[in-house]
C-alpha cells in the first residue's frame, strides 16, 4: 500500500512538470521555453526584453519552413512563446500597391493550403481618395486580412504601412505584408 502512494505521488510529481506543447509555425512548440529556442541556428538575433513578462527575439534569418525574406519576431510572455510575428521588408516605388497585394495573396494561398479555408475575408477600402498603406492600417478607412484557424494556430495575414524611411511622409509609399501567428483558443 505504501509503494502503490509513493508511486502515486511521483508521478504526480513527474506529470506536472510536463507541459503540454501543441506545435507553432516553422517546428517550434507554443509555450516553448525561451531557453529552448534554437537562438544558434540563426545568424541574426536580438533578444529584448519588452517588460517584466514580456520579450522578444528578433531575427532576419529565415527559420527552417520560413514564409521569406523579412523579419521574424519570437514573442515569449513569462518565458514561454506565445506570438510570432513574420513582416516583409518595406515594398516601395511606383508599384508598391500593386506589388503587396501580389505578395498578400501569395502567403495566403500558403496558409490556405496549410490551415484550410479562411475564417475571415477583410479586404476592402472605404476611401478610395486616401493613400492604401495608411487606410488599410486604420479600421475606418479600410482593411486588407485575412484569418485562418485550426486545431493549433490562429494566423492573421495582412497588407500594413511601411516605415516610409525616418519619418511619417506624406505619400506613404512603403508598404509591408505581415502574418501574426498565435495559439489556437
């Protein structure tokens, strides 16, 4: 009787230092240890810490199943990930518009084949007269997203504003195509 308690006990102990992992984007767990991550394997790495819970590793190597060239930001809240963020550089010149919305739709087409049929088709502009990367950033002049989810990961791919250099111009002719991939509720 005394084993069978003793047993009992330890593998109480053992199951509650287990967590449970269901898998992210590019081979990695949601709520993976920041220790755990392969720092490594990538070339270029900035880790950040953003507040007392929350920090970021950033990076401009493209993990393994990477969805291009651009940035990738690993977000860790009280050391477990929780939120990666993918952004292509900034698209610019004439055919900025043009080209994001090729790019857009490119990485759609990805996450449809990898998570099924869109839950949300957002692509609209209200204002016609405002220039597109600031209207699609702002819910009220319009939007350029679309959302998937499945069993593991919500991913959210979506047309935003560049950062147009040093500062805010007026024609905001840089653009960016961004996924934001966060666990499945």
């Amino acid at each position: 009787m005394n084993k069978m308690i003793f047993l009992t006990g330890v593998m109480a102990l053992l199951m509650a230092g287990c967590e449970q992992q269901v898998e992210a984007p590019f081979g990695f767990k949601w709520g993976m240890r920041m220790s755990h991550f392969p720092v490594s394997q990538l070339l270029t790495v900035n880790i950040i810490p953003l507040n007392d819970d929350e920090t970021m590793i950033f990076s401009t190597t493209v993990p393994e199943g990477g969805v291009g060239e651009g940035s990738y930001r690993f977000y860790f809240v009280k050391n477990k990930l929780d939120r990666i963020v993918f952004n292509t550089f900034d698209i610019t010149g004439e055919n900025a518009v043009e080209q994001s919305k090729n790019v857009y739709i490119k990485l759609r087409d990805e996450l449809t084949k990898k998570y099924g049929a869109p839950i949300e088709v957002d692509e609209r502009i209200y204002l016609e007269s405002f220039d597109f990367f600031p209207c699609v950033t702002n819910k009220n002049c319009g939007s350029w997203k679309t959302t998937f989810d499945n069993k593991t990961t919500n991913a959210v791919v979506f047309i935003g504003m560049g950062l147009n250099g040093d500062n805010y111009k007026n024609d905001r002719i840089a653009g960016r195509v961004s996924i934001e991939f966060r666990p499945s509720k």
